[in-house]
C-alpha cells in the first residue's frame, strides 16, 4: 500500500475521517470537567489520571482532524473547489491552534494541586490573557476548525459525496454546543458528528482506488485531455 499513492491517501484518508473524531468523543466522556466541578482546577485534581488522558486524546484527535481534512478536501476536486480550499484550510489551521492550547491542561492541574481554586484559576487568567496567547494562539485561529469543518464538509455534500445531513449534523454537533457550558450536554453534542463524520469515512474506504482517482483531473490521471474547441 505505501507503495500505491492512490491507496495509501485513500485508506488514510477514510481511517482519519473516522478516528479523529472517535478519539474526540472519547475525550469528553473521560475528561473530569465534563461531569465534575466546572473548575478544571478541582476536577482536574480529583482524577488526574483521567486529566491527562483527556489531553492527550484532545491533542491527537485535534492534529489528526487537520490531516483528514487534507482528505476531504480531495473530494472538491471537480465540484465546490473553492470552497473546499477555503473551508479545508480553516479546518487545518483551526485544529492545529486548538491543539497547542491543550498544554493549559497540565498547567490547570499543577496550579489546582498547590493553590484555592479561585486563585489558581486567577493565575492561569493572567497566563493565558496575555496578548501573545490571546491572538498567537486563540484568537480568530481556535474558531476556524470548528466554523470551517462544517463549511469543507458541504463542500462535500455540494461536490455530490455526502448528503446535506453530514454537514448539518456536524454544525450541530460542535457549533450547537457553544451554545451551552462545557459539560454532560457537550458530550451528547460531539458524538453526534462522530456518527456523521464515521459514515463518511466508511464511504471513503468502501471506495475502490478508481472512485478516488476519479477525483483527479484527466492531466492528473493520465487521460488524454479534450482537444481545444475548433482543433481535431
């Protein structure tokens, strides 16, 4: 397989497109907070094992989801190009920055350990409001993976792959869930998009290497391009 590029991208693409957002809804029905003291301080600290599996289950699903939109960007080859490359570079960008703010977590439980609650979350409020956080790491970057996953998936749906279900699941799955604190009802709403974004991933690998070749252009396949009009 690795020595097949069309193979090899098209069976990575299909698992990531599932794993990533598996290893998501894992996460949140693990992590302390979502069922604990809202204060990550205290949750943290009342299983700490639990924290830091959480994180890494966070940072892995997050830098994964930004290789499967590679994936999925794919699909707009022919149709919704544009808008695939917009959406798919959100998506990349956005889970990338999501994922570097995880390191808050370790520092969340440390600062719970050794402080009152209310203090140790005063600390990390100063760390992480700080203007080089604030706009190199937060600010518009941590919205775009969520705002432009939904965007790139109908893309998808326009390029033909997927129905409007799976974009609107998706929105809202993560985008509905801004609407209500971090907690039980979060979980609900991220495994919502697990469904979603694991049948089409399935789909994806159900397809033989020719469907995703498909998606390549007659030059990039390497079919006779149409002759120009007026030329035999």
């Amino acid at each position: 397989m690795l020595n097949d590029h069309v193979t090899f991208r098209r069976v990575s693409a299909g698992i990531l497109i599932i794993v990533a957002p598996l290893l998501q809804a894992v996460a949140v029905v693990v992590d302390p907070g979502t069922w604990g003291d809202d204060r990550e301080a205290v949750s943290f600290g009342d299983n700490p094992a639990l924290a830091q599996t959480q994180s890494v289950l966070y940072h892995w699903s997050w830098m994964l989801m930004a290789v499967a939109a590679v994936g999925l960007v794919h699909l707009t080859r022919l149709r919704a190009t544009r808008l695939g490359h917009t959406a798919g570079a959100m998506t990349v960008v956005g889970y990338m920055a999501l994922s570097g703010l995880l390191l808050s977590d370790p520092v969340e439980w440390w600062l719970g350990r050794r402080y009152p609650p209310e203090q140790a979350q005063r600390i990390l409020d100063e760390m992480m409001n700080l203007p080089g956080v604030v706009y190199g790491f937060q600010m518009p970057w941590m919205f775009l993976g969520v705002l432009g996953l939904p965007l790139l998936l109908v893309a998808v749906s326009r390029a033909g792959f997927v129905g409007w279900w799976v974009p609107a699941t998706v929105a809202l799955g993560y985008v509905g869930s801004f609407g209500f604190g971090y907690g039980p009802l979060t979980a609900a709403f991220w495994i919502a998009p697990t469904v979603a974004l694991g049948w089409t991933g399935l789909k994806v690998l159900r397809l033989d290497d020719a469907g995703w070749a498909a998606y390549y252009r007659p030059a990039v396949r390497g079919e006779a391009a149409p002759a120009p009009v007026g030329e035999p």
